[in-house]
C-alpha cells in the first residue's frame, strides 16, 4: 500500500501564477525542479524558474530565472529536463508568445549545463525546419546512450531522438498523426497533447497523450523495438487524466499523475504490468482555491519513497507549486 508521508511547499506567490514543475535528480545528487513563473496562465512576463534541493526535497533554494527570453519579445514557459550519460543536463524550454493561446507557440529551445544546472547555456532550435514542427517535448528520456523524447507537432505528434549528449534531434517517426479522424485538431495546435514516452519495466516503450473535453481521455501506443516500429493507438477510455505524465516509481511499477477535472485533484495510478492496465487510483492534492492546477512531475526520493511534484493554488485564480512525498505502508 502507498500512503502520503509528508508535503512541502516549494514556492507560493498570490501575485505570481506558478505551474507545470519538471523536476530531476542531477549527476551530483541534488534536485532540480522548474516551472513556469508569470503574471498569468498564459504568460506574461513569462520565464523558467529554478529551484534546487541539497536535502533530497525537504528544503529549496531559489536559484532564479533559467530560461529568459522576455527582453527579446517572448514567454519562456515550460523547460522539462534530461540527464545524459556523463552527468550533464538537457533542457526543453517552449517559447510563446506574450498572452497567445496555442496558435502563439513559436518552437522549443534546447539549453545545456555543465556544472549540474547551476548555470545554462543555450543551444538553439531542437528543429529549425519549421516553426510548428516541435511546439514542446515532454520528458526527455535517456536509454541505453539514446535520448528519446515525445514531441507535440502540428504535423503529428512525434518521436525524436538524440545521442547521449541531447543536444542535437532528429525526428524518427510519428507516434500520434495529424490525418487520424480522432485527432482533427491537431493540424491547429489542438489535442492529443503532452506526449511523452517511458521505457517499461518489461523493456517496451509505452507512449501516451491526452484529449481534452468532449473526448477527455488519454491514448497510448507501445513499441517493442525501441521506437522503431509502432503497435496500434489505444483508448485508454478508463484514464481520464489531463496533462499526464508517466515516471518508473520502482523497477516493477509505472506511476502516472495528472488532472483530474471532474474531482478537481491532482491523482496518481499505477501499473504493475508496463502500463498494460492501470489501478490503484489515488488523490495526490486537492487544492482548497481555482487556478493554475495539477501539471505534475515526479521522481523517486530513495529507500521506497517518491516525490510528486505538482502545481497547487495557495490564493484564488493562481498557481504555486508544492510536492507530495510517497512512501510504502
């Protein structure tokens, strides 16, 4: 049984809207964790905030914008980090627009650090083609010296991939494509978003996205050759779960956390099967106001437990940023 063992808050500001954490463990042991910080849902005045925890994620320090780019006209909202294989660090950050909707997306930025995040340097474009190609990629995952990663795409949700570096992608294939009668709005800058991949305990890779309301509920399609090759898209008809995002909770069990609207939550399932079926439903944070909620991110704290991460309004109408440490009864 997994129960709630203690809860942090990692930042609160009633003028500021906090949202969409990624957090990781760097190669020297500290955590990282970003999110957008801006003066609304939106954007601006938008940029990547960072955070950093030597004591496993009881204690934070503020280490400021990592990701800036108002003085050059635009929002840097989300960055989702990566580990390479020599201890360095990969970041995707999505640029936007001041104030736009997803139409104002203008392409994501690759950023490097050295010295375990404690300085960033920009890269550029992780594909230069065309403005739309990649509007964000989530989770950034290393494996056996490759990066892979799920792209949100007009031209079909992806699957790029890049050497141990993560410095340089290139696409392979798509995973969720715009011409799928279930996904007309794709082409627009609509559903199915945040696709990301995970590799399975039984060494499959599973891919998952989200439908927003009428639809509300994820799809996954699974590779047994490393992204090769694609089975067929599933409904995952039983997880309705906005912004989802799937991590290894141990080396037997998938978790995947994300948005519960109809229940207000941020929630948590589990798979013990390479997400072949998903159970054990369980309510991570219901915050008490409205606003910016529930995009999550986690990571496992050691000797069984596990970090969520998550956004949790602390004051009406905004975002603030909190985590949840999991642990085995």
């Amino acid at each position: 049984m997994i129960e709630i063992v203690d809860r942090v808050t990692v930042y609160a500001d009633p003028e500021r809207d906090l949202h969409g954490p990624c957090v990781i463990r760097a190669g020297n042991g500290d955590l990282l964790l970003s999110h957008q910080d801006s003066v609304q849902h939106r954007g601006n005045d938008g940029f990547t905030h960072q955070w950093r925890s030597t004591d496993n994620g009881f204690t934070w320090e503020d280490e400021g914008p990592v990701a800036d780019w108002r003085t050059r006209g635009f929002d840097s909202l989300f960055g989702d980090y990566g580990l390479a294989s020599d201890g360095g660090l990969v970041m995707v950050v999505q640029r936007r627009e001041i104030l736009t909707d997803n139409k104002g997306i203008v392409g994501s930025w690759i950023q490097k650090s050295d010295d375990h995040g404690h300085s960033w340097q920009e890269v550029g474009a992780m594909d230069d083609s065309d403005t739309h190609a990649v509007m964000f990629a989530r989770s950034p995952t290393l494996h056996e010296g490759v990066f892979y990663a799920g792209v949100w795409s007009r031209h079909g949700n992806a699957l790029y991939v890049s050497d141990e570096r993560g410095l340089e992608w290139t696409k392979r294939n798509t995973i969720f494509p715009n011409d799928d009668e279930r996904f007309p709005l794709l082409k627009e800058a609509g559903p199915p978003f945040y696709p990301h991949v995970v590799v399975c305990p039984d060494g499959s890779m599973l891919a998952m996205a989200y439908s927003t309301p009428p639809v509300h509920h994820c799809f996954s399609r699974r590779s047994t050759d490393l992204a090769e090759t694609w089975e067929p898209i599933v409904e995952e008809t039983e997880l309705k779960l906005w912004a989802p995002r799937m991590r290894p909770f141990d080396s037997d069990t998938l978790i995947v956390t994300g948005r519960d609207i109809e229940a207000h939550e941020t929630v948590a399932y589990f798979s013990s099967d390479s997400g072949r079926t998903w159970g054990g439903k369980m309510t991570i944070d219901k915050p008490a106001f409205r606003g910016s909620y529930a995009y999550s991110d986690s990571v496992d704290a050691g000797d069984g437990r596990f970090w969520v991460f998550t956004s949790s309004p602390q004051s009406e109408g905004k975002g603030d940023i909190v985590g949840i440490l999991l642990g085995k009864a």
